[in-house]
C-alpha cells in the first residue's frame, strides 16, 4: 500500500505527462472569446482557468473527480479529501493510513487559542477563523523549505504538508471559534482516535453530541461544500494568492475572507435570518400569499432573495436537493424547515418573471441554514466557519494540484475607460 506522498507522486507523473504536452502542442487553440460585458461583468463565463478537482456543469451542479455529488454524499469527509487530492475513492488500507496521518496531526499550537481570545468579543467567528490560519503562517512547510530552495517540481509536497496539517487541526480551532465566540464555556480537548467529522462535533459540544442525525449532517454537510471548482469567490482568490507562491497558511486564509462576503458563504446565514424574520412577520404561520407578498417586498426593496440564484448554475444546485432531502426525512415537520419548503415552491416562480435573473432556482444555501438551526446550532454567524472548514479540504486539493502541474502566477490584463474607448470606436 502507498501512502498518500508516494501515490501521489505516482499520480502527479501521470498527469504531466498527460497534459503538459497537450497544452505545448495545442496551447495557440482559442478557448473563449471575451466581450466587454464580461470584462466588467466579473468575468463571468470566461473560461479560463483550470481545475481537475471537481467541476459544475450548468445544468448539473457540482461533480467531485468525475462523481455527482449525490453519486457520494455518504462518503466521510476524510473520504472526500482523499479523492479531491488523488482522483481515487481510497481502499481501507488507504483509507486507514490517510486518516491517521490527519489524526496525528490534530493538535493546534498554544498560541493559536491565545490569538484568539485577544480579540474583541464581538469579532466576526470568520475573522476569527482567517487570524487563527493566519497565526500559523510560521508554521508552514512551503515557506520553510521554498527558504532552503527546494526544486520547483517538489513544491507540491510541501504544500500537501501544509494541507494535511491545516486540514488536520481545523476541527480542533472551528470548534473553540464557537466556543470561545458564544460563551459556551472550556475549550473540548480533541480525541485522537476520532475522525474529523466525528471530532468536530465532539469538540462543538452541542447537546446534539450524541445524536447520530447531528453527525450525519455534520458529514453531509462537510462533504457536499468540500469543493466547487476554479473560479467561485473562495477558490479563485485562493489560488491567485497561492500562485505567487504564498503558502497555504496565506492562500486560505485569503480565500476564506472572500467567502465571508454575502453573495458567497455567509448567504447561508442571511438565508435563515431572511426566513426567520418572515416568521416573525407573520406571527410563526405565514400563508402562501403572505410568503409572496415578503418575497415581493425584498425584491422591490433591492435587496437579493438570499439563497437563490447562482453565477453558474441553471438548475436546482444537487447540493441543495441532498439537504432537502436530508431534512424532509429526518424533521419534516420543524417549522423553519417547513418555510424552506414552501420557499422552494414559491420563489423560483417569482423570480422567473424578472427577466435579468439567471436562474431562479436555490442553491445550497437556502437550506442548510434551517437544518443547522433544527439541530441546536442557532448562532448564525457561525454558519460560514462550518461552510468553510468544508472547504479547506478542496481549497488545498486544489492549491496541491496547482503546485503539481507547475502553474505560474496568475496575471491577467485589465485595460482602461481609454482603451475601452479606443476599442469601441475601432470597433
Ligand atoms: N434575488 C434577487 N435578485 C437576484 C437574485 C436573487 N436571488 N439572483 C440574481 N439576482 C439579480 C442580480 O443581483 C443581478 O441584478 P443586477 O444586474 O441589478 O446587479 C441580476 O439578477 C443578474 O444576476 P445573475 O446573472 O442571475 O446572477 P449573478 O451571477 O450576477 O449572481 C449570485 C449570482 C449568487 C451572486 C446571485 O444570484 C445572488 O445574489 N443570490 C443571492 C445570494 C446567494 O444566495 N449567494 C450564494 C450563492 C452560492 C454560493 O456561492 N454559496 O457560497
């Protein structure tokens, strides 16, 4: 059995050899056209990036190393890490050793715990999340063997050194986020013989700790938001940083930042503020009409229909089918998740009649919200750090390709109102 440094090494070889020569011989082929629209449109549609790690086709959602997301939804978070990283669901034997490399390398630094409780009371639990990776910047492997200049074509060994190790501890740091955040009193040691999902909810500390529905969701949960491809918010940004050759410590912490913002990762928690103040407008039963008639009423006010819509997307997000699901069998009748239904049956039609939108259909966060909530995490700022210890795992897959395939810098051009101009009046 190889552990998971010789099988990628294995691995990595024959992506090489796959794809480096495609691209010397091929590299002059057009992929896209861009217009002006999306030079000032975030770039939208533009491809142009490259990510072998999972991809989302529009009219399919998110499919992980080739697998729909609903083909493996029952997977273990470690499971998913493996594949993310190596393309391959592991075996026992790999699966074993692979889970014990991130058991033993589960215990965060002393100092980490004291960044943390430094910081006002009222900080954002994802700005609590961004300083602790940040605090451990110096203990990067990148950084320190880059420093001795190790080879080019090693780099992805460190970086997956810095992967495991940030993968490994962030259970240990999302839960004291909550913890220290909310008051909910002593930091829980991790178990070192717990896996990661498992240890998670342990350290939490919930009532929910011994319910089996509440790690079942935990699992769902981290699987599902493991990876989303290139060029959403998180894992755009995190890869520019890493392509200057900043460590993972930087790259993610840069990356969660942007998931923080609320077209992205926090849409979760206003998805359930959003529908808990419609509650609340309508004394806990609100009717169909009542439910459209709020729905109207965000949108003349301006504002988005948190949830709903999605850059890429023009499906229902799978994603959001799986939590769906999850919750009409295990608390069909909790009455936020009861809203989130009658939602998903009334705001599609209501957004389909504006013609600027996209896709009216929800994605994953118009629901995962009500499900945390039903289960006792009822802090909702703390949602996105749940979203995001998620995605550590497919943000360092990612950055541990990118480093094994030799990307350079990200550098593309931006050009000026003159040059726009010029090109219109040329053209
Ligand atoms: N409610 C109201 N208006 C919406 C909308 C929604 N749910 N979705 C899109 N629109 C509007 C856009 O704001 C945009 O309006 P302007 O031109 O006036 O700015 C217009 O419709 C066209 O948007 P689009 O092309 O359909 O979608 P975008 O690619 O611009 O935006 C977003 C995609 C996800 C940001 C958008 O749908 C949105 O704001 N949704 C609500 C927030 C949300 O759920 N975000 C989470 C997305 C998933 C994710 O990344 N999770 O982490």
């Amino acid at each position: 059995m190889q552990n998971i440094f010789d099988k990628l090494q294995v691995k990595i070889e024959g992506w090489r050899n796959e794809l480096v020569p495609l691209v010397k011989e091929h590299g002059e082929k057009k992929v896209a056209d861009v217009t002006l629209s999306q030079v000032m449109g975030g770039m939208r549609g533009v491809t142009s990036l490259w990510c072998d790690t999972s991809n989302v086709p529009k009219e399919k959602g998110l499919i992980v190393r080739g697998y729909p997301i609903n083909d493996i939804k029952d997977i273990t978070p470690v499971q998913v890490f493996y594949l993310l990283l190596t393309g391959d669901l592991p075996t026992q034997e790999e699966f074993e050793d692979f889970a014990m490399q991130l058991r033993l390398r589960k215990f965060v630094p002393f100092y980490v715990w004291e960044v943390l409780k430094a910081m006002p009371k009222d900080s954002h639990p994802m700005t609590m999340l961004s300083m602790a990776i940040l605090s451990m910047q110096r203990e990067s492997s990148f950084a320190q063997h880059y420093a001795k200049g190790v080879p080019k074509s090693d780099y992805w060994k460190y970086t997956l050194e810095d992967a495991l190790n940030i993968v490994a501890k962030l259970p240990a740091i999302c839960a004291a986020i909550y913890r220290l955040r909310f008051d909910k009193g002593e930091l829980i040691q991790p178990d070192p013989e717990m896996h990661l999902a498992a240890d998670f909810v342990h350290m939490l500390g919930i009532e929910n700790t011994e319910n089996p529905e509440f790690l079942n969701l935990m699992k769902l949960f981290l699987v599902c938001h493991s990876d989303h491809e290139g060029g959403n918010v998180s894992g755009f940004t995190s890869a520019v940083v890493n392509s200057a050759l900043s460590d993972l410590y930087y790259s993610l912490s840069a990356g969660f930042n942007g998931l923080a913002g609320p077209l992205h990762g926090l849409a979760n928690q206003e998805s359930l503020e959003w529908v808990l103040e419609l509650m609340a407008k309508y004394d806990g039963a609100p009717t169909r009409e009542d439910i459209e008639e709020y729905v109207e009423k965000t949108l003349s006010n301006g504002q988005v229909v948190p949830g709903y819509g999605h850059a890429v997307l023009r499906v229902v997000d799978p994603r959001f089918t799986a939590f769906y699901n999850f919750g009409s069998e295990k608390c069909p009748n909790d009455a936020v998740f009861r809203i989130v239904r009658e939602l998903f049956d009334i705001v599609p039609k209501v957004l389909s009649k504006i013609e600027k939108i996209q896709n009216p259909w929800p994605n994953v966060d118009a629901v995962t919200g009500s499900l945390l909530y039903h289960y006792g995490i009822k802090e909702f700022s703390y949602y996105t750090v749940i979203f995001a210890l998620s995605r550590s795992i497919g943000l360092s897959a990612q950055a541990v390709m990118n480093r094994a395939l030799l990307l350079p810098i990200t550098r593309p051009k931006s050009v000026t109102t003159e040059w726009i101009k010029d090109f219109v009046a040329k053209n």
